[in-house]
C-alpha cells in the first residue's frame, strides 16, 4: 500500500492503495464515484472513460500511481443533475440514453475530441468512436446529441 | 426530475407499508400465474390493492411493480401508467421494482410481456384505476356530491361547486383494504393525458451526469470484494485447488472452493483480481466439444425433444407428387447477450438471512435459487432489483448474484462480485444456434402450396427460475442439476396454435382442429420442432428463437418469391391474411418508397458496390405486436462487408404507451438486430470457448455510419397493449439477407454475415 494523492473532479483526494492498481477500482471503490464503470476491463469498450488533462483514457489499464498530479475528470465532474454540461444537456434532450451504462465512454470521448477539434469532420468523429460500444444501439440519438454538442458550441 | 429510488429512500418509503412474512403461502399450489410466466404465490398479495400502492401523507403515490427497468424504458412508462390513472403528475409517483420484500410476484421481466401485463386490464393498472375509483368514491361521501359529478387533477377531486378534497387528506398513510376490482372502469386513451404521450426516459438526467445509481454501484457497510475462477474449458473440474498460490495476495480473505464453484474473496477489488489471476487450479478436462465447423450438422443428428406445432397431414404426399420442390437450410450461430458492463452482484448472507442486490429480471425466482445455494430459509432470503446494464435477457446477473450469497455466506461478510468480460463471454447463456430447414411445393398459378418447416435449436439450462439454479453456471458448478434435453417424439398438436417461438411461418393457416391460428392462408403446412443438448449453456436473448425463426421463414419467403419473379412485398401480401400485419408490411412499404419488382435487381455488375432492398415481416409470437423491415444496404463485392444505409420500420403493437420509449426500442433493436446479424458471433475450439473480449467477439461500435431509421408508429388506441422491445430486432437479419440477395443476387443463409461468408455467397451465385 502507498499513500497516493489524487486530483479528481476539482478535489484532491488521499488514498492508500497499492500503486498497481487500476486507476477506475480507485475512483469507483476509494472515492464511490459512479460515473467510470467496469465493463471489459481490456480498455476495449470505453465503459470507464475519464479525462486525463482533457484527454478521453480508459481507466480500467491506467495503474493509479501513472496519474501522478494530472487531473482526473469523470461523467460527473463534467456538470451536475442541476447543471449539466452543454454535453450532457444535449443528451438529455436528444434523449439518448437506454440502459445508460456505456455513457462515460460515448460522451467523454466526444467532449475530448471536440474539444481539441471543434469542427472535427464525421470522419474524425467516426475515427474517435470507433472503439466506443454501446450495446443498447442508442447509436441514432447519441449521434445527433453530439451533432447537437458540437453546433451549439461553434 | 424525479430521482431513481436508492436503497434508503426505499427502505423510508415503505416504512409504513405492512410487511409480513409468512411462509404458509408458499405451499399453496401455483394460483397465479399471469402470461407465459410462472409466479408463486407470496407474502405480497395481488388481489390487494395495498399491494400495489400507497399514498403517503404529503400526496406522494408510491406504486410497487414486479416488472423492472433495465433500460428498456419500463420504469418511465409504468410511472406515467400509474399518473394516468390516478389522475397525478409523474412526480408525484414514486415506483418501487420489483422486490421479494415488498412487491408483488409478476415472475421475469422479459418475453416482451411487461406492457402486456401491467397495462392491459389487470396488474398494476387495474390497481391504480381501482384505487382512483375508491379514492372518488370516499371524496364523495366527504363533500357530499355523487361521485360522477367529481374530477380529478394531480390528486385533487374537484366538485363543480368549487369545493375539493386532496388525494393525502382521503388516505394519506391508511391502507385502502380493498381488492384489485376487475370492474374498475380505466381511463379511456381518448382522455389520456400522460399516457401516449413521448415522455422521455425519466433516469436520462442522472444517466447523463454520472449519478445513476447501478448494481456495480451498490456499497454497503463492511462489503469486500470478490472474483470467480470459472473452468476454463467446458465441463472441465476441479481437481485442485492450490490455496497457496495466493497467499502472498495482500487482503486476501478466503479462497472458496464448493464442488467446481471457485471463487477468492479479498478486501479490495485489485486484491481479489490478483488473487483470481494467480490462483492455481488444476482442472479435469471437459469431453470436448463437437467440431463448430460442422455444428449444424451435428445438431441435426442428436437426439432431440420433439414437437409437432401444426400438421396438415397432406404435406409428405404433397411432397412426394410435385414436380419441384424448393428447398433452403438456414443456419445461426450463438450469439452472446454481451451486456456493456460485466455482471456484477452484492449480498450479504448472514447465520440467519440474506439480502442480494441483483440485476435479475427475476427476483422472485432468485430467492428461491439464492435460499436454496445457501440453505436459508426462503422467507429469510430477500432479493432486491437494482439496474445493471442492459441486459437483453438472460446475462449472468442471475448467475453473478449467486456467486455473490455463495461467497458472502463463506466470509460471513457482504461481498461484492465483478465478473470479468471473459468469465461472462465463456460461460453466459447463450442465445441459441439453430439450423431450419424449409421446403415449399408451389401450385400452377405460383402461390405457395404447401410449406413445410423443420428446426433443430440448442438448449441446455436456461432460466434458474424457482427450481434450478443448476440452469446457470454458478449453480451448475455447486453441484445443482442442469436443465436437459429429454429426447421425446412429437405428439399430435392440438387444442390452439402456439407459435410463441415463432417457429410456425406468417404465411400458413395454423389450423388445428379446424381452428386457423395463424396469419397466412397456405393450408398444407407442417412444423417440427427439435430441441437439441447444448454443449453451452442457453437461455433467453432477446427474440429467443422468433429472431432465427423468423430469419429462415423470411428468407425463404424471399427465395420463393425470387423464383417466381414476383415482386417480395407483394408475393407476401398474396399469402397473408390477417390485416394487422398486412397492415404493417404496407406501411413500411410505402414509407420506404418500396421499388416494386422481383429480387434480384437485374444489370448489377458482379463488382464493386451493390445495392438493394429487403423486407421482412412478423407477428411477433405469433399475436404480441406486429412489424414490418424495409433494409436498403450496399454490398462491397470486393470485401464481402454489407453497409445498411436506411431502415424503415413499421410497428403496431396495440395502444401505445409512449412512442419516444417505442421509438428508442425500435431503433435499439434494429442496430443491435444489425449487428447480430453482420457480426456476432460465439466461436470455439476442441475444448474451450474462444471468443471471450470484444476483439474475438465483434459489436458494431459508434464509429460506424449508422443508417437512417424511420420509424412508422401505427396506433390502435382501441387494442390491447403489446410488447415492443423485440418485434424490430427479429426482423433485422431476414431483412438485410433479402437485400444482400436484392443486391448481388447471392443468398446468405448463415448468421452472422461475416464478410468471408458474403464473399463465399458471392463466389457461388448463379
């Protein structure tokens, strides 16, 4: 076990872990976030997304000491259920959610992309989706969410 | 926005609700079962309205339902249910799903049988019209007015007078002590307010923002962490189990061997995957597994559960006298429900009782799988719902939960189980993989004569339900029977056409004893059935059965028509009689802007990019909800690869509740249809399942063009409710095999249409 300070979500945070492990077991064990969530745990889903520094990373294959002092950001340090992030706003009002479990995946790794590429082509955007799942097929909705996303912040 | 009811809400809100156990109940033979599924009778009454619901002291409905939220939509449309008939706001009501400890037994959520159940005039409608009955009522007697001469809004009834009476002041807190009336009079869809409106998903806020709640998500107070060890071949056994291997795994607290089940228990979740992946196990190979080269065919030489769903007893003859017969054999693989999120359970089983917090679509069977894995009383056992990821039917939520009471009952500490991708890919319950073979006689005039259907599914355990945990893997491996196969010629059929599974075609009479079941009108029809011992586990994945059933009836329709140069929508509509999915077939048609002619498109060059359209049809089980498939794809002849451009869907399944929920399935469904269809696929060697991640295991991610779905909504307020989550998805792979064929004149018989398969279609065709 190692002391290791994290920076998440505008917090810091102590934990006491060893520093093997993976980055998401810490955010969604230690700190009881909801938003990273275990899906394949290969980093080939997206179903545990973060953003390291403004970068869209699967948290599952990240060892917690590789974080080192980057900030950490998930689903929920984007807005709040009172407040949510233009992001999130567009996939409430496109309604692009079925059983919801894939979102971190679909909606960081969107927000990462656009934000380093505001008139990403659909190309770029199909390239940057490419190893996202979503096994409900919401795939219409969240499409046009982030169609939506990318208009309203040009 | 309402908020998802967490544990402690929960446990607040049904505070005052009286709970008492009680097993005398649980002798009584089976009394209610409601739909195709069993419930047993339990300490939850149907018949009383108080098990249904409650109004609290500030107004607030509570309504407690046995049918559950996966995602499907279930918890937003039941809520708006409840609202419409007890003339509330959605925010006023709050939905408890399915607890063994506070609602009633609905048995599964699943078989597209909740809306069937809970809005049509029993269940959990009945209740809420009922309660709104007796609500008037009592306001009656307290202002004095006939009860006719009183409205309802958000839970206030109104005299013209002016003068009014809250919903909380008639009851608020009390029981009503009434029964569930069958004669309570329903809100008419004509003055619905909240119902068959495009309410949005009510969770999509905390979806959205990360604060969701879910099974994964479930902390409770001293829980550790726990992972399986699952054979890694079929049927394999433990031999040894080397605890030493991991001792020196920090936190380690408990390597649990019962039987074949193993498992390692450990304080953090990193520890108890350390101690997973370290832990030494000595195996007794399995009996290998038959070829999957040449599995179809194996399948049709087995020994086999037979039956006999409809025969007009003139096929054989028929048969044998015509000039040509036309002949197909369509084959399917099995596919994986694949849920995102691995499974993953919480219980905490102590000396004397337990609680599980499971994904389950079945809570109540659960509690009878989970008393008897831990030996627990079953009314000492309680089984809450709380959502994993979606679940598409039977996954290992089921299978995980038991793992967790087996593991939480050896450290006697709560204990919180994640799968791994692989631990769900090899040993989940598969969809089934079928071989259907079909023959058809055509008279002089080019009508189909005679149809004659012959399927062989594979199947082994299934749903646990309330007497074989041995049905999944966990059970399995503690020793508990295993559902199989008990091979068993067909009877006669009799009484009326069951075509719950599909297995009987849209296009023939169905007549049993003179009584004409079915949507067609080709009356020399006969279908066999074979069920076949499954080397892997099976159970329910979403259209079980009536997807692949319908793949081969609506292909081989397809082919039929081809070979008679007739147009595929119209050669259907000549062979269909029942206007609701004549209906649907016509609407989807003339959305899509249907090109009218035979199949295969004629002048296509055999290279480069094709395109073409395909239909499809179902009465999906035969009478739950109809629907109807245009696909338009391109093919690249080059690569084998098939790109769906743009769907058009037709679906009538009674009244609709919500058309945005309605929509969102349908367009789920058709993608999710695709993807089975071009890609999905479980594959294995000699010994062991071999597609175990998503890599060997393909879905189509977000990064694909994903085509233009236009759905066509038809209305019927004066109908039952149907279900609606699996009437699209069974109509993709037929449809986009029929527009491959339209396209390139190649006729893809196997699912999935992998491009290797296309390109050997394309290789062969005439």
């Amino acid at each position: 076990m190692t002391a290791i300070s994290l920076k998440v979500n505008g917090h810091v945070h102590a934990v006491d872990v060893d520093p093997e492990t993976p980055l998401l077991y810490v955010l969604s064990d230690d700190l009881q976030l909801r938003g990273p969530k275990f899906g394949c745990g290969l980093a080939q889903c997206g179903a545990c997304t973060v953003l390291l520094r403004g970068r869209a990373v699967r948290s599952c294959v990240i060892p917690v000491s590789a974080v080192k002092q980057e900030e950490v950001t998930t689903l929920e340090g984007l807005g709040t259920p009172e407040k949510p992030h233009p992001i999130q706003q567009a996939f409430i009002d496109e309604g692009a959610t079925q059983c919801g479990f894939c979102l971190s995946g679909v909606i960081l790794t969107a927000k990462a992309l656009l934000d380093e590429n505001p008139k990403a082509s659909d190309e770029q955007m199909l390239e940057a989706m490419s190893n996202v799942l979503c096994r409900c097929f919401t795939h219409v909705r969240m499409m046009r969410a982030i169609k939506r996303y990318q208009r309203n912040r040009a | 926005m309402k908020k998802e009811i967490s544990r402690r809400d929960f446990v607040k809100a049904s505070g005052w609700l009286v709970v008492c156990f009680s097993t005398a109940s649980l002798v009584e033979p089976f009394a209610m079962a409601q739909g195709p599924f069993d419930t047993h009778p339990s300490h939850v009454d149907p018949e009383k309205l108080d098990s249904w619901l409650a109004v609290a002291s500030d107004g607030t409905v509570t309504a407690y339902t046995g049918k559950c939220d996966f995602g499907q939509g279930m918890y937003t449309v039941q809520t708006q249910l409840v609202a419409e008939e007890l003339c509330v706001s959605v925010n006023q009501v709050k939905l408890v799903q399915c607890d063994t400890s506070v609602t009633p037994d609905q048995g599964t959520t699943s078989g597209s049988q909740s809306t069937p159940t809970n809005f049509n005039m029993e269940n959990l409608a009945q209740a809420a019209a009922t309660a709104r009955e007796a609500l008037v009522g009592k306001a009656a007697q307290r202002l004095g007015v006939s009860a006719d001469q009183l409205t309802v809004e958000n839970g206030i009834v109104s005299a013209k007078s002016g003068r009014h009476i809250s919903y909380s002041e008639l009851i608020g807190g009390k029981h009503f002590n009434i029964t569930v009336s069958s004669a309570a009079k329903r809100i008419s869809p004509s003055e619905w307010k909240v119902l068959g409106k495009p309410v949005r998903s009510m969770d999509r806020v905390a979806l959205a923002t990360g604060t969701f709640e879910f099974v994964h998500n479930v902390r409770v107070p001293g829980m550790v962490h726990a992972r399986v060890v699952r054979p890694p071949e079929i049927g394999a056994t433990v031999s040894r189990v080397d605890e030493k291997s991991v001792q020196h795994v920090p936190g380690l607290i408990k390597v649990v061997v019962r039987n074949n089940f193993v498992g390692v228990v450990a304080e953090k979740q990193w520890q108890a995957a350390q101690a997973a992946k370290g832990l030494k196990v000595t195996w007794k190979p399995g009996p290998g597994l038959p070829a999957q080269r040449n599995f179809y065919d194996y399948l049709r030489k087995q020994p086999s559960r037979d039956a006999m769903l409809v025969d007009s007893k003139d096929v054989d003859h028929k048969l044998k006298s015509a000039s040509r017969v036309l002949k197909a054999t369509y084959s399917h693989s099995f596919q994986a429900h694949g849920s995102i999120g691995s499974s993953c359970a919480v219980a905490d089983v102590q000396e004397h009782q337990a609680t599980v917090w499971s994904a389950t679509q079945s809570v109540y069977p659960t509690q009878h799988g989970v008393s008897a894995l831990t030996a627990l009383p079953l009314d000492k056992v309680r089984v809450i719902f709380v959502r994993g990821s979606g679940c598409y039917g039977l996954n290992a939520a089921d299978t995980v939960s038991f793992d967790a009471a087996l593991l939480s009952q050896a450290v006697h500490k709560p204990v919180r189980v994640q799968l791994t991708r692989q631990d769900e890919f090899i040993s989940e319950n598969y969809g089934a993989a079928c071989a259907i073979e079909q023959q058809a006689v055509l008279n002089r005039n080019g009508m189909i004569d005679v149809w004659d259907c012959e399927t062989w599914s594979a199947s082994l355990g299934g749903r646990p339900g309330y007497q074989k945990p041995g049905n999944v893997i966990t059970g399995m491996l503690a020793g508990f029977d295993t559902d199989e196969i008990t091979p068993q010629t067909a009877v006669e059929p009799t009484g009326e056409l069951r075509n719950g599974s599909n297995a009987v075609p849209s296009y023939v009479t169905g007549c049993i004893d003179g009584k004409c079941g079915g949507t067609g009108s080709v009356r020399s029809e006969r279908v066999l059935t074979h069920a076949v011992k499954s080397p892997f586990f099976t159970g329910p994945l979403r259209s079980p059965l009536r997807l692949q059933n319908t793949f081969a009836h609506e292909c081989f329709m397809d082919e039929i028509a081809a070979y008679t140069k007739a147009d595929p929508v119209a050669y259907r509509l000549q062979h269909l009689r029942e206007g609701r999915i004549i209906d649907v077939v016509k609407a989807a048609a003339k959305a899509a802007n249907w090109d009218a002619r035979p199949s295969p498109k004629y002048g296509t060059p055999s290279s480069g990019i094709a395109t073409g359209r395909g239909i499809a049809c179902v009465a999906y089980e035969g009478d739950n909800g109809y629907g109807a498939l245009v696909a338009e794809v391109e093919v690249d002849q080059q690569s084998g690869r098939v790109q769906p451009r743009r769907f058009v869907v037709a679906l009538d399944c009674g009244r609709i509740s919500n058309p945005d929920g309605l929509r969102n399935q349908i367009e789920g469904g058709v993608l999710q249809g695709t993807s089975r269809a071009l890609g999905e696929e479980i594959t294995w060697d000699d010994r062991k399942v071999t597609s175990i991640d998503w890599q060997s295991y393909t879905s189509l991610p977000l990064g694909i063009q994903v085509p233009n779905i236009d759905c066509i909504l038809i209305d019927r307020p004066a109908a039952k409710a149907m279900g609606a989550g699996e009437t699209a998805i069974t109509l993709a792979a037929a449809a986009i095999g029929n527009a491959v064929f339209d396209a390139t004149g190649a006729r893809i018989r196997e699912v999935p249409f992998t491009p290797d398969r296309v390109k050997a279609g394309l290789a062969t065709r005439p």
